[in-house]
C-alpha cells in the first residue's frame, strides 16, 4: 500500500507541476511567435535566403503555437518562400558549386520536408519529390558510413553523420503516409536496416559512455576539460545521443529494444539541462530541441536515475527555457558555433521544443 501511495504521489506532483508550467510555456510560445514574425523578411524568408531549413524552422515553429496573432499569414509567406526553393531533381536548396554543388542539400531538405509537411499547406507533389531526394541521398555500400546521411547529396568525399541522418530519418518516417498517395512510379523508401545498423555502429558499447552516441566515427576519444564547471569532452555526448533515440524511433524501434533503452541509461546518466552533455555551451538550443523530439518518439515521459530520483524532464526543460528567455521574446546562445549566435534560430528551437513540453 505505501509503494502504491508513493507512486500515485509521485504521479500527482508531475502532472502539478505541468498544470502550474502550462500558462508560462504557453505565454513564452507566444512571444517567441512575437519575435519570430518581426523578423520575416518580405518575401517570407528568415536569416538566410540561401539557406531554406532556417526559415522551414521558424515556419515548423509558428505552426506549432497554434494560432498565434499573425502566425498564419507568416506561415504562408515562409511555405511560398520554401517551395520556390525546390529544385528538379526534388532538393530543398540553393545551389552552391564550392559546396559540391549541392548547399547542403540534405540538411535543407529534410528540415523542409518535415515542416512543410506539419504546415499542411504544401503540395503534395512537392513533398513526395522531397522524399525521393532525400532516399536517393542514403549512402550505400559495406562501410560504416552505409545507411547513413551527410550534408550534401553530391560531395567530394563520402561522408555521413548522426545529425543529418536524424532530420532525414524523422522526415521520411513523419512523412510515410504521402507514399499512398503516390499515383504514379514506385513508392519511395529508404533502407531501413541500414539505417539502424549505421546508428548502433555510433553508440558506444562500454565506458564511462556507454550507451551514448557520437556524431561520426571520427569523433576525437578524448576526455579534455573545456568549461569553468570542469566536465569533460565525452567521446559520445548529449545532442547525439539523443539523436539516436529519435533515429531509431523513426526506424520504429521502441523504448523496450536494447539499443533504445542502452542510449536512454545514458541519457538519465547525464542528464542536465544547464548544457550540452559534452559539449558544453556550444550546440545547447539544438540540444534542447532534439531533447524534447527524442524522447516525446520514444513515449518517455519520466527518467528515472539509479540514486532513485524521477526526473520530469518536460518540466525542468521548460523551467530552463523559460528562464533564458530574453525580454523581446527571443533566444540566443553566446556561444555562435553551428550558428546558435542566431536568435531566430535558437527561438525556433526552444518553440519547438516547448511546444512539445506543453
């Protein structure tokens, strides 16, 4: 009786606290939408015109907090912005011949994928095409880089990595129910086996890291001090590890696979929100994005760590992004490596998610 008493007490104090949390997330949501329409340029781009996934991303953001004034002529200005940027052979890009021709093709593209898609006001024609690109751009072959993505579809070397791979695989498994409506020419899939087997080839099997996932493996073994607090370069770290959560969830592994369950231990095991386990300040609003993405794939609603403590992680996240929140309704990170100095960038991810934590 008294372990039935603390679970349902345990139970009660979560969902509390998520009911008391629910007004603030949705206030921030929608001054964040405040920040984000400010800064739409009149042919409906964001940041950078040659870059379309930094405007898909405010564009997936603005559609998840569900009507706020003005959101939805915003939207549509950014989904008219986005398709003029398709090309024929399916990519979402600008061309960028130093680049391998292709500016970061893959990246654009399944970021563009996945928030047309959420918008529902794209052409189906157009996302279907979307797909194709992006299954023609899975690499092929025996080596560790089979089954995996890189930036670009056309590149000088072979190459893939964790990130690329994750966005493309949550786009393609977001988006499987358009293949019914392909009329004409085979249904479009990637390979799936693959797909996994490059992802469990980045986990790591033993150490102090186990579980974890690094973002290629040419990822540097150290364990070097990089912050004032001490903490260390992992070999794996934070944002990767969880996205191979939302990768092999995309796969339709689920929390009970071995794999899933090993990464999400180390996960608990490292779990903050004050940074990027790893990595510090640099990635931390991608980190919190791919935080929320992962574990809401995985139906994880609560981390339970060996010492016994429950952690919420919907409530501390929203906690942390809350408390970052600057007063024009914007976020941004001091640290500009992967483009964080870019609040427009940093407010899409911690919409999104908080969208998720609400």
């Amino acid at each position: 009786m008294k372990k039935l008493f603390a679970c349902v007490s345990v139970l009660l104090a979560g969902s509390l606290v998520a009911t008391e949390a629910s007004p603030a997330i949705g206030k921030a949501i929608e001054k964040g939408a405040k920040f984000l329409l400010s800064k739409q340029a009149d042919d409906g781009h964001w940041s950078d015109p040659q870059m379309p996934a930094l405007s898909a991303l405010p564009v997936w953001a603005l559609v998840g907090a569900k009507g706020a004034n003005g959101a939805e002529a915003a939207i549509e200005k950014g989904v008219k912005f986005i398709l003029a940027t398709q090309k024929d052979d399916g990519g979402f890009y600008v061309p960028k011949p130093g680049r391998g021709g292709s500016g970061l093709g893959n990246y654009n593209t399944a970021v563009c994928l996945s928030s047309l898609f959420e918008s529902k006001k794209a052409p189906t024609a157009a996302l279907l095409k979307a797909r194709e690109y992006i299954a023609a751009s899975q690499l092929t072959g025996d080596d560790t880089m089979a089954g995996g993505f890189g930036y670009d579809k056309i590149s000088r070397r072979r190459y893939a990595d964790l990130s690329n791979t994750s966005y493309a695989l949550d786009a393609m498994s977001r988006t499987a129910t358009l293949e019914e409506l392909r009329t004409s020419g085979k249904k479009v899939d990637l390979n799936w086996a693959q797909a996994i087997a490059f992802v469990e080839h980045l986990q790591k099997k033993e150490g102090a890291d186990k579980g974890g996932a690094a973002y290629n493996d040419r990822t540097p073994q150290g364990g070097v001090a990089t912050n004032q607090a001490g903490r260390v370069h992992l070999r794996a770290y934070g944002s990767m590890s969880y996205a191979a959560v939302l990768s092999m969830c995309s796969a339709h592994l689920t929390k009970a696979d071995p794999r899933v369950r090993s990464t999400l231990e180390y996960c608990t095991r490292y779990w903050t929100v004050d940074e990027n386990p790893g990595m510090g300040s640099q990635g931390l609003y991608y980190y919190y994005d791919i935080l929320a993405r992962a574990l809401s794939a995985a139906g994880v609603d609560e981390l339970f760590t060996d010492e016994g403590r429950t952690i919420y992680w919907k409530q501390e996240l929203a906690k942390k992004l809350l408390s970052l929140q600057q007063e024009d309704g914007s976020w941004a990170n001091d640290n500009n490596r992967f483009w964080e100095g870019d609040p427009v960038l940093c407010t899409s991810f911690s919409m999104l998610a908080l969208e998720l934590c609400r």
